[in-house]
C-alpha cells in the first residue's frame, strides 16, 4: 500500500492484525487494552521525507518546463515608448498632424510657427501615452494578483 507523502508530516502505517479491524494506528481505539498490545516494530514503516536532497535536481527538471503565470500587458518598460508610438501613428489624425509638423519646417511651405504647430501633436501623444500606460499597470498588477493567488489542482 503506497501512501502519498506530505512535506510536513509524516504518515505510519501499521501492520494488519488479523483482528476485525482493517487498520490500526495510535489515534484510532482498539478492543484491547494498550497495554496488552504487543506490536513487532520490524513491520511498521514509518516515512520522513527528505526533500532537500533533491533540492538541486527539482530546480533542474522544473527549468524545462514552462512557466505557469499569465502575462495580458502590452508593454515592458523597454518597449513602452516605441510600441506606443508605432501604434498611435496607425491612427489616420495622428498621421496628418505629423506631416503637419514635417511641412511646416520647410521654410517655403510654413503656414504657422514651428512650436505650435506641434502642440496638438505632442498634447495628443502624450494624453493616449498617459492613458495607455496606466491601463497597462492595471493590467499588470491585476496579473500579480492573479498568479500569485492559490489554486486548487485535480488528478483523474
């Protein structure tokens, strides 16, 4: 009979007597006095687990398999600013204030000055980038709670 090991506790089991009773341990009553017991403690096993040994050889197996957390951000801080921009200048109005900019410092072509001319470019950037970013730590902290919580695994 094979019993599962606990990292914490250790389990005994007792030999079958061939009373009625499938099983007998310290917690559990018996029909006869504990005194009178008699019990040839060659047949117990008694089980301490020892899982620091294997410490180093755990580490290397879980290594080659894949982590188990979720990941929903868009963005690390390395790749927040150039992700953000090649997505805002997909949108059409980001596009045509930029070539606003582009023309406007040719000096032939220059409709308005320099400066403001980039306001509502930069007040637009910066407005979705604050949006965004903080979208993307909500979403961040929400997966640290998330895989960080407690789970409940099921063997068939």
């Amino acid at each position: 009979m094979t019993l599962p090991v606990d990292s914490t506790t250790y389990h005994w089991q007792w030999p079958k007597e061939e009373s009625s009773q499938l099983e007998s341990t310290p917690l559990l009553s018996s029909d006869k006095p504990r005194q009178n017991q008699k019990h040839n403690w060659d047949k117990w096993r008694i089980v301490f687990p020892s899982n620091a040994r294997f410490q180093k050889e755990l580490e290397r197996v879980l290594k080659t398999y894949c982590k188990n957390g979720i990941r929903t951000t868009k963005y690390t801080l390395l790749t927040f600013v150039p992700q953000n921009l090649f997505e805002q200048f997909h949108r059409l109005a980001n596009i045509y204030f930029l070539l606003l900019v582009i023309i406007n410092w040719f000096p032939q072509l220059e409709v308005f000055q320099r400066d403001i001319t980039m306001v509502p470019l930069i007040a637009v950037l910066l407005a979705i980038a604050v949006k965004d970013g903080t979208e993307d730590y909500k979403r961040y902290k929400l997966d640290q709670q998330i895989n960080s919580s407690k789970t409940k695994a099921y063997n068939k």
